[in-house]
C-alpha cells in the first residue's frame, strides 16, 4: 500500500462536521425519556401515569401493554438454549436495575424528564441474585419461570472421557480459578436514537450507532415483526463499537412504535448512566481450569469451567462468545492433545453481557496463561522454557485443534524470541534489583495467544462498487465506521487496484439505500480481511469488465489488451487508456457486486509487561510493553498500530482499574465516571510494537485480525507481570482489578512477606 498521509475522515471528524446519532434532527420531532427500573428483582404492582401524561409538554406515554406483540430475538447460537422473553418494556415484573419500564414522548427533552419523574409505581420486592455461582444454588432466587435453576444453557466441547484418563495419569496437574470481572464498554457515544416513520411506505428510517445494518436488521426485524426492507438504520459516523453496538437495543424497539404511533420522528438521547446501567456488558465469567504435564513438562491434557454471569436476560451475541467463540482457541497456542469444556451460561438480575472487545478471547488467553505460569512455579521450572517446549511450531501450521478448528498459520515460537529479546527479558533480574533499593516490587510477565478472527453468519462477505457520470466510484461494504479508519483503508485498497485517484473514491458502508449484500458486520476482528478482501475481489472483476471495454476504445481484440500501472495497454505498444477515461466514458457498465467465501484466521501474538509497585501506596506503574503480533499481512501500520494501542489500553484498563460493581441487593455501584474507572493515559507510557506476519490463505489480501489482539494479549501479560513482582511477599492470587487499594490491602494481609522482603532489599543495598 501507499504511504499513510492521514486517514480521510479525520478532516471532518476533528472540525466538528461529524454525525453522530445525537446530531440528527428532523422537522417537527419529538423527544423521548425512558422511566427504568430502580429495583433490581421486584413485581410491578401498579403503574400510575396519570400525572406523568398531564404533564407540561407530554404528548404520549407508552408502557408494557403497549408493545406486548414485540418478541424475543434469538441468539446467535443453535444448541439448546432456555431463551427468557424479554420484554421492550417491563410488564408485571423487573429483573434487573435500569431495565426499562415506560417511554414518555414530550415536545422538549427536558419535559420529558419531568414526566418520567412523575410516574408512580407500586413495588413488591423479591429477593434477588448477582452472583453466577450463587444463581445456581437450589435455594437461590428464581429470574423465569421457564428457565429453573436459573441456568439457560450448557455448551461442552472436546472429550470429556480422554481428557479424564489423561488427568489420571499426568505427574501434575494445576489447577486455578480466576475472576473475568464485569467491565462496561462505555463508547465515547453514549447510546441514543431517532427514529422517523413513513407512513406512505409503512417504513421506518433508524438512526442509532451500529456496528453494521446486517447483524443489527434481523434484530429488528425478530423483535417488532416488521420486514427487513422496511427497516433502513442509519449510522454515518459512530463513537466507539466494542461489540455493544450490534444488536436492537429495546429502547430502539419502543421508539419504533412510538413513532409510528404518533407520525413524527421521537429522538432519544441517553445520559452516560444510562449508557452504563442498559448497554450490554462484557466479561462477568468465572473461570476454573486444569492442565495437566507428564514428567517431561509436556502439556498431556487441560480441563476448563466456566460459569458465565449472562444477566437477566440472554444477549444476541452473549451466548456464542461465551461458548462456541472460545472453543475454538481453547488450546491457545499450545499443542495440547485433548480437551474438555463445559461452560454454563447462568441469569442474574444484573444488565445482559455481550461481546466486549476480545468476545471471550481474553478470558480463554487469562485463563491459559495464567495456569502456565502457575504449572511453572509449582514445578520450579522456567516460565519461558515451559512455553518453549510446548508451543505449536511454525512448521504444523495449519494446525488442528482438538476441537476440530484449524489454526491456518502462524509462527508462535518465532513471536516469543521476538517478544523476548525486545523486552529484553534476559536482563530483567538486574532491574528487579535496582526497584527494591528503592524500595518497589518488579515484575516481569509473558502471553502466548492465538485468537480466531474473521467468520460471520453468512457463506459470503459481498461488496459492490459503482460509478457516476463523472467516472468517481462508490465503494458498499457492511462495514459500521467506528473509528477504525475504514473509509480511507477501504480507499486505499480500490484506488491502488484502479488507479484512480482517492478524491474520485466515495466509501459508503452499510449503507441502507445501497445494493442488498451479504455478509457481516465489524465485529471479530474481521473488517479488513472480510470486507476490505471482499473489495478487493470486486475491483479485480472490475478490472477485467474493463478489458472489454477499453478494447473497444482502442479497436483492437480484448485479448491483445493487458491491465497494468493503473492503463489498459495494447500488448507491445505504446498505444493506453487509463482506467479513469473507461469509467468517464463507460459509467455504469462497471458497476459490480462481487464477493468471496466468508473466511476465518487465527491471528496470534507474544506480550510481555513489566511493572513496578509501590508497596507502601499499591499503585501500579507499567514499566514496559512490548507487543509482537501476527496481524497476517499488514496493508497500513499506522492504523493496525492504532488498533492494537487501543486495545492493550482496554486490557489495561480491565487489569486495574475497570470492574462494573452490584451490591447484594442488585444495585449497580458503579453508574458513573464517579464510580466507573476508566483507562487513563498514565497507565500506558511506554509500549512498543512489532511485526511478526504469516499471511493467512484464507483470504486474497493474506489478512487476519488486529482489532482484539491488543486486548487478549494485554489481559493475561498485565496479570502475570503483577503476580510475579507480588511473589516475593507470598502472594500468588489476586483477582482483578489490581486497583492501589486492592494489591495495598494484598500485601497488608502478606505482611509478613513484605517484612523479610524489606530485610532482603536493605541487606542487597
């Protein structure tokens, strides 16, 4: 590709001519307000809107009765699953704190707040449950009638049988259990939406973040019952995806009825609690396994158990990232012969879980690496050298697992050496010893990780592109723009097939009123080998429509034509015509949708982290980063660097400060920036990056997945850098986050630890 001068959407985006979903206005709309639940498991007795519809403004009020026809959509998975209804607004009952109960419509914003205030509800209490482990109980609160026991769903995987014989006659086994905690995605753009309804075509136009119309359409479609084709969602620029903006949120659902009800447009913006208390959460899984080495270290076998906190009700995507997702890579980059899982999706009155950036990756990769580092200890061996003797060599790519998903490259052995010689592992004793003259705990910790990418529901990933009067061309993908640099990346590739120049490119993705296309949205790391190898397959076949045609400008036979340097050149001649003149002249003609077979990689990476602690405060600096990623083929650094600084902060950010917290009674804590620890940039000062690419084959660009590497790696690295400076004070557990409160409060309770530790570093001294 060509060099990187800036992404195109920059321009507009940091000159304020942005468009966000809350930027949308509309002649003679109205505003929108949700009453939610305060209560996190209670019987609605009564609820009393009188005051609320008298109220200055109101134009409407609509509360469970009135979209009681609107129904559950069904996950993204097809093993047997118990599905709760859920409905758009709470009938009879709430299940969990910011569940939404009423939608009051005002000619202001403010007024319809005021009404909201004005609604009386009488309550029954009833006992609730938060913990996953504790739902599972035989005396625990009961969320649904039909799902008893509160457990929807049971996924195993693997050979429960071999695997268990393999425990037996292992020399050791080691065994954890880890905390995955609950994290808010918290996007820069806070959830809202318009919706205007056209009462000639019984259409609706949908206005809402969206990570792409085609995982968000059937959505939509399942709940209110309205066709596909008449549903257009509209997202022209988006504020952050993170997996959380693919699914029909049932405010969007209740603000479709509303304004078809009322024949104007109803917009909705939702405060930053909102977005906290009813966005889909990420993570809240708890985490046991097994792994079981024969006498030589070798990993014979490793067991894995999962409870997994899905809330009150089960996500579109929740169940497939917690199940079938992490199957795939449960080995990680590990040749393991056999294993076995069984992973439990359990409800809680807390808010629906989801894809968060990593969609379970990070929990398999923390798990995993964590109980290597363990096995390590316990065996006093190596950390490295157990890594080395185990990992998949380059040369067994394609590689398969025994789950029966196939590795398709990649060279695990060569991106530890890398990540080891550039973090400068070998010398890291010498730096532990400088930090506890002065007092401070260092530590030192790896991550091994392959990770699955790309897939989606469809066979096929499509693209079209089209051309105007004046030769420019349109690029559709269904792609959703949420800050990855699509548009110029997209552009990018088209212009370096074509050759035409980029202010002659257009990208339009997801666009509701472009051609039908199949395939997904961005999510699972998959744009660029998805939709980007889908562009570039359709401006190859354009390539060739062209041969035709500049074979006719040119009188001669097409076979006597060649495409190359951006021209159609009469073989051995100087006679040529640039692309660009074809498609002024031909137009139309051009126009192509094409499309390849939906592919799957496994991109894969080594992390390494090194921090330094305070012990007497317990705040946490990270010292070092170094990341050495297998991303395939890299088309634009800059942007894939930006992607995995990105992620790493989100892994960072879960390690020590993020943690979406309830009370016993199921009350949300954390509902606020006051509360909610977001990443800050202090907590990443130094990182650095490097490529270790195999392309992958199952795509014509060689591309796989950069979006959720920062994030699967950073986790478990983060983690095993803090226990291992922890160590020398007998601390080998601690859950997450490694807040200053929470390790201060660790190495209190190890006081003795520290004690001798501190005797030791005045006798170095």
């Amino acid at each position: 590709m060509s060099d990187f001068k800036g992404r195109r959407e920059d321009d507009r985006l940091l000159t304020g001519q942005g468009r966000y979903t809350a930027d949308w206005n509309f002649p003679g709309q109205l505003y929108a307000a949700f009453l939610r639940s305060d209560r996190a498991h209670a019987v609605i007795k009564e609820l009393n809107t009188t005051q609320a519809k008298s109220s200055g403004g109101v134009v409407a009020v609509f509360t469970g009765e009135d979209v009681a026809h609107f129904r559950t959509p069904p996950p993204m998975v097809k093993f047997p699953l118990k599905v709760p209804h859920r409905d758009v607004l709470a009938r009879g009952r709430v299940r969990y704190v910011g569940q939404e109960i009423a939608l009051v419509v005002a000619t202001t914003a403010a007024a319809a707040q005021d009404a909201v205030e004005k609604i009386e509800i009488d309550y029954e209490e009833l006992p609730a449950v938060v913990d996953a482990a504790a739902a599972l109980e035989a005396d625990a609160p009961q969320l649904h009638d039909d799902v008893p026991g509160n457990l929807a769903g049971t996924y195993e995987y693997g050979d429960a049988a071999a695997t268990a014989d393999a425990m037996r006659r292992a020399a050791h086994v080691t065994r954890l259990t880890l905390d995955s905690t609950r994290v808010s995605g918290n996007p820069m753009e806070p959830k809202a939406c318009s919706v205007v309804y056209d009462a000639a075509s019984d259409s609706y136009d949908v206005y809402a973040a969206s990570q792409g119309m085609s995982m968000m359409l059937p959505n939509f479609s399942a709940i209110t019952g309205v066709p596909a084709e008449r549903v257009r969602i509209r997202a022209q620029d988006v504020g952050g995806g993170f997996g959380i903006r693919s699914q029909a949120y049932p405010e969007y659902c209740a603000l479709m009825h509303a304004a078809k009800t009322l024949r104007k447009p109803v917009k909705w913006v939702g405060s930053r609690f909102e977005t906290i208390v009813s966005d889909h959460h990420g993570r809240a899984a708890q985490l046991h396994g097994e792994l079981a080495l024969d006498a030589q270290g070798n990993f014979i076998a490793a067991r894995f158990h999962w409870i997994v906190n899905a809330g009150a009700y089960l996500s579109q995507a929740g169940p497939l990232i917690n199940t079938l997702n992490p199957s795939t890579h449960a080995i990680n980059a590990y040749r393991i012969p056999v294993i076995f899982g069984r992973h439990q999706l359990v409800l809680t009155n807390t808010t629906a879980t989801t894809a968060y950036r990593g969609a379970g990756r990070p929990n398999v990769t923390y798990l995993m690496e964590r109980l290597v580092d363990e096995a390590a200890r316990e065996l006093a061996a190596d950390r490295v050298e157990l890594r080395r003797r185990n990992l998949i060599p380059k040369e067994a790519f394609p590689y398969k697992t025994p789950v029966g998903s196939t590795y398709d490259s990649g060279d695990p052995p060569g991106e530890l050496e890398l990540a080891l010689k550039h973090s400068d592992w070998a010398s890291f004793e010498s730096r532990r010893t400088d930090s506890r003259k002065r007092g401070k705990l260092r530590g030192i910790g790896c991550a091994m990780f392959v990770e699955p990418s790309g897939g989606g529901a469809s066979a096929q990933e499509q693209a079209a592109i089209k051309f105007g009067e004046s030769g420019d061309a349109t690029l559709h993908v269904l792609s959703g723009p949420s800050g990855q640099g699509h548009e110029t990346m997209f552009a990018d590739l088209v212009a370096e097939v074509l050759a035409l120049p980029q202010d002659r490119i257009v990208v339009k993705p997801s666009d509701p009123d472009g051609p039908a296309l199949m395939g997904g949205g961005t999510v699972g790391s998959r744009s660029m080998m998805s939709h980007g190898a889908a562009l570039f397959a359709t401006a190859q076949q354009v390539v060739k429509k062209g041969l035709e045609l500049a074979a006719k400008d040119l009188e001669v036979a097409a076979q006597d034509v060649e495409f190359r340097g951006g021209k159609y050149r009469v073989k051995g001649t100087d006679i040529a015509v640039g692309f660009a003149e074809v498609a002024r002249r031909h137009k139309s003609a051009l126009d192509t949708q094409g499309g390849i077979p939906t592919p799957t990689a496994f991109p894969g990476g080594a992390h390494v982290a090194e921090v330094e602690i305070d012990p007497d405060t317990g705040v946490i600096e990270v010292a070092s980063y170094v990341a050495v990623d297998d991303s395939g083929r890299v088309l634009n650094h800059t942007l894939v660097e930006g992607q995995l600084h990105g992620g790493i902060a989100q892994g960072i950010g879960q390690v020590l400060a993020e943690h979406c917290v309830y009370d016993a009674s199921g009350q949300l804590l954390t509902g606020s920036f006051m509360d909610y620890a977001m990443p800050r940039p202090e907590m990443l000062t130094s990182v650095r990056l490097y490529d270790h690419s195999v392309p992958s084959p199952t795509n014509p660009l060689g591309a796989k997945g950069a979006g959720e590497a920062g994030t699967t790696g950073a986790i478990p690295a983060l983690a095993n850098a803090v226990i291992d400076a922890l160590r020398p004070l007998g601390i080998h557990h601690l859950d997450f986050p490694h807040s200053p409160a929470r390790i201060w409060a660790a190495i209190a309770k190890a006081r003795n630890g520290l004690r001798y530790w501190r005797a030791d570093a005045q006798k170095g001294a």
